[in-house]
C-alpha cells in the first residue's frame, strides 16, 4: 500500500485548506483510513478517521471543521479544512490501517504535507 499526501501550503488564519492523499495497492478490507497532523516536539494525533465501515470519527482539535471523505473510484481521501487557526500549523499525514492491529505491518503512511496558517 502506497500513500502520498498533497495540497498542504500556507493559508491565513480564518481560510480554507483540501487536503488530497492519492492510495494505491489499497486492499477491499481494512481497518480505517485516516488523517493525522503532528507539531514539531510532539507525537501525531488524529484529525479524522473513516473506518472500513463508513463511520466517520474526528479528533477533538480540528472537530467541527474538517470534513474527511473518500472518493472510491480515483482512491484518494479528502481532507477538507476551514476556519484554520495558527496551532493548526503541522505536518499533516494520511494512513490506512489494514490487517492484524498487533502487526508491525498494521499502520502504512504517506509522506506528510506541510500546512502553515499565518495571521
């Protein structure tokens, strides 16, 4: 499974931001496919999760205003961001978690795409 996240920049506090992550050798069944975001000095933390079953979860930072969705046909997952504020600033990844959850091999991610929101 490949994973490559785009559409990152800089955008002023306030503005709106549609992240794309392009999936390929993606598998009919898996755990979830999701967004996260990580700070310079801190761990990742999820932004938003679709699960293999369609349910939609989003972390508590972003909840509100980010929107996560899938386009089946192309295979790529959407993040769409508004309302952006300055401690949105981070690396953003998007991940497919497929297989056995104890397995090194659960977790596959893209590289990151980096959003700065200026004031």
């Amino acid at each position: 499974v490949q994973l490559q996240a785009s559409g990152g920049g800089l955008v002023q506090a306030g503005g709106s931001l549609n992240l794309s992550c392009t999936i390929s050798g993606l598998p009919s069944r898996f755990d979830a496919l999701n967004w996260f975001r990580q700070i310079p000095g801190t761990q990742r933390r999820l932004v938003a999760a679709l699960e293999g079953g369609g349910r939609v979860n989003y972390g508590d930072a972003m909840k509100g205003r980010v929107t996560i969705s899938r386009d089946k046909v192309k295979d790529i997952l959407w993040l769409q961001m508004s309302n952006l504020k300055r401690e949105d600033t981070a690396v953003y990844y998007c991940n497919a978690q497929i297989g056995n959850v104890y397995s090194p091999s659960y977790n596959h991610w893209g590289r990151g795409t980096q959003v700065t929101v200026s004031s």
